[in-house]
C-alpha cells in the first residue's frame, strides 16, 4: 500500500500512510494533504541558498551588463521589494539607476532582516 502514496515532502521517508484525510510519515511527524505538494511551486534560492520570497531585498553580487544598453548594474546594488516570476530570469525588480528588469536569482544574496 505504501508503493501508491508520494514519500514524505519533509524528510523523503517512504513510509507514509494515510489518516483519513491526510498524508502521515513515521519518521518526522509531518502531516499534509494528498495533492498538496510542494512541488507545484519551485524553490527560487539566492547565489548562497537562502530561499528567496516576494517582497524580500536582495544585494547584487556581481557587475551585471545590461542588454540592449551600455549601463552596468554594479555589485552592491540593493534592490527592494522583489517578486518571483517563472522563466530563465527568476527575478522581476527595480533596479536603482536602471529601472524595471528581470534578475537572475544566481546573481542575488539576500538581505537579512
């Protein structure tokens, strides 16, 4: 029975069973309901693994060259109030001095606090 059930989102353990409604894993303790994954939304991380939210700021750590200008986003850049998008640059902001464009969330550390 445990071959039908996805393995624990937490700690990966094949061990799950279910408890009326929702999924259990022996192991850790988590509960969540079937079909409520976290794998319809993907983990945007920064450049050193921090998770990455709507709405955090974030540092960039590298000169980036603007496309299509001659303008450079130099290192140390902070860029507030980020929001998440899908595609190859992950990142759509403000940047100070250059406008709106898209990051990549590789060139990103963010800002704690």
């Amino acid at each position: 029975m445990t071959d039908s059930l996805p393995p624990c989102p937490e700690c990966s353990s094949v061990y799950t069973y279910q408890v009326d409604a929702l999924l259990t894993c022996p192991e850790c303790g988590h509960e969540w309901a079937p079909g409520a994954g976290s794998d319809d939304a993907p983990v945007v991380r920064d450049s050193v693994g921090n998770v990455l939210n709507d709405g955090d700021d974030v540092t960039v750590i590298k000169d980036l060259k603007v496309k299509g200008s001659s303008s450079v986003v130099k290192v140390g850049t902070k860029v507030r109030n980020i929001r998440l998008v899908d595609g190859d640059h992950d990142i759509d902001c403000k940047v100070p001095g250059i406008g709106q464009m898209g990051l990549k969330s590789e060139f990103v550390k963010k800002i704690s606090g």
